[in-house]
C-alpha cells in the first residue's frame, strides 16, 4: 500500500502545475484511523477493531457548466476514490454463546463518489458549498481457514458488504488572508441499496449467503486546513465517519432430507443484523 502511495504521488508531482489554473485541483492524501464495527442488538453482540491506514484522490472541477473559469458559473464537481485497510481483531460469540476472538484478520475497504454542487457567497472571506451525488462503498472482512478454539476446530469465512449511497452535503470555507483557507465538512449518505454477502458455502449446505440493505444511512464530518504554498498547496483534516444499518431482508434457504433425498424448500432464514460502524482518524496531503 505505501508503494501505491508513493507512486500517486510521484505521479502527481510530474502532472502540469494545476496551480495555474484554478478551474481544476488535485487533492492526494494519506489517511490513519481507528475503525470500530458493532451489531449492539444481537443476543450475542459482535464487535470488530481496526487500525485502517490508506490513501484518497479528489480531483475537483469549477465551473463544469462552462468552458472557462467565470464567476456567472458558481457550479463545481469533484470526483472521489478512496482505499483503507488494515489487521482487525473480532470479538463475538459462537451460536451456543461460546466467547470468540480471532486477531489481524484481513479488512479493507473502497470507496468512490461523483458529486455536483455550486458555490454561494455569503459574506467576503465565507462562502457555502451544498452538493448532491451518487457514492459506491466496498468493505471486505475476514478470511477462508479454519481455526481452534477450546481444541474445538471451527471455520471462519469473508464478508463482502457493497452499498450504494447519495451524498447530500455542504462545505463552509474561510479564507484567512491571501493563502490559508479554513473549512467545516458535512455530509448525510442515504442508502439507496445495499448488499451482504457472507461466503459460507465452504461449511454450510448452501450457496453464498446474500443478504439485501436497504434501510441506513452514514454521516460524515471533518475540519480542514489548507495552505497555498504556490505551485502546490498542503492541509491537514481531522474526520469522523459513522453508518447506521438496519436489519437486512432475510435469505430463505433449502435444505436436503438425508433420509429421503427431498428438498425442503424455506428450511430457514439467514438475517444481517442492525449494525453501527464508527470511524475517527485524520487526512493529511497535498494539492495541485
């Protein structure tokens, strides 16, 4: 991952001086987490922790509805791509209650997002940025093995959740003298669809187990401060970033009577249940 860093970066140096042209930027950032996942209303709750390092791209555009840069066209897009991984450690409970831990299990997700806005100038140094969009978010857990437990051998499987989302959010910018610029980020994330797939199949007489979202929503916050070195720019951005998932619809399956080789159709349900994830870290970066 830091050699993708790296490589973003050096091609971002090598990209013509942006500066000069302030219809467009280029925004390439580290980011460090603490990541928390809970299902708080489970009879047995479950809760995954994770240290998350990564990195995101921003590339934004002014005035999208015109050629060149005008101050009759307050409009603006930006285009967002983002990659955070990291070792998590579950913490839950097997169905007969059994306490259950593993460590460093592979976690990552990705994230992308188009979003539209317009620019409005409320007083000189202040200006509000609302905006409106469609995001995709991608979040892999867990691995393919068995593990011991109590000299009980179980197995453990991976997670796929995949949402898509609207942004609706605003950015207030300050502009303190002639080359720093404060912000205030908010961001409300409707969940339009998603999706939990948990690959069982391995250990349990069915296929991958699909489970749909559609009820949810995230929030997001950050603070930012950027200063414009010339050619480039740099900022830092303290962030919070939270989701609230209800109850998934239920995932109906069959199952063969060893008996009399039948198939029972609707033998039981599989639930993804209300689940809350948390997230608090800072992004640190460059602009052009």
């Amino acid at each position: 991952m830091k050699k993708i860093v790296l490589l973003v970066i050096a091609l971002g140096l090598c990209l013509p001086l942006l500066a000069k042209d302030k219809k467009h930027k280029l925004e390439i950032a580290y980011e460090g987490s603490d990541y928390g996942y809970r299902e708080p209303h489970m009879e047995y709750p479950i809760h995954i922790t994770a240290k998350k390092r990564g990195g995101s791209i921003v590339y934004t555009r002014q005035s999208v509805l015109s050629r060149d840069l005008s101050d009759n066209d307050p409009s603006f897009a930006s285009l967002e791509f983002r990659y955070m991984d990291g070792k998590a450690d579950y913490d839950g409970y097997l169905m007969d209650g059994t306490p259950f831990k593993t460590e460093d299990e592979k976690d990552y997700y990705m994230e992308a997002a188009l979003k539209f806005g317009r620019k409005y100038q409320l007083a000189n140094p202040l200006e509000l940025r609302p905006y409106i969009g469609i995001g995709w978010r991608s979040l892999r857990n867990g691995e393919d093995g068995d593990i011991t437990i109590g000299g009980v051998t179980g197995h453990t499987y991976q997670r796929t959740s995949t949402y898509i989302y609207m942004p609706l959010g605003a950015h207030l910018m300050l502009d303190v003298g002639e080359h720093v610029t404060f912000s205030l980020n908010g961001e409300f994330d409707w969940l339009i669809r998603g999706n939990q797939s948990s690959h069982t199949e391995d250990f349990v007489n069915t296929n991958t187990i699909s489970n749909k979202q559609d009820k949810g929503f995230g929030v997001r916050a950050s603070a930012k401060m950027e200063i414009d070195l010339g050619k480039f720019g740099v900022f830092v951005e303290p962030f919070w970033r939270y989701w609230k998932i209800q109850n998934s619809a239920k995932f109906w399956y069959d199952l063969v009577d060893p008996g009399t080789g039948d198939t029972i159709h609707d033998a039981g349900y599989y639930l993804e249940p209300f689940n809350i994830t948390r997230e608090y870290g800072v992004r640190t970066g460059i602009t052009f």
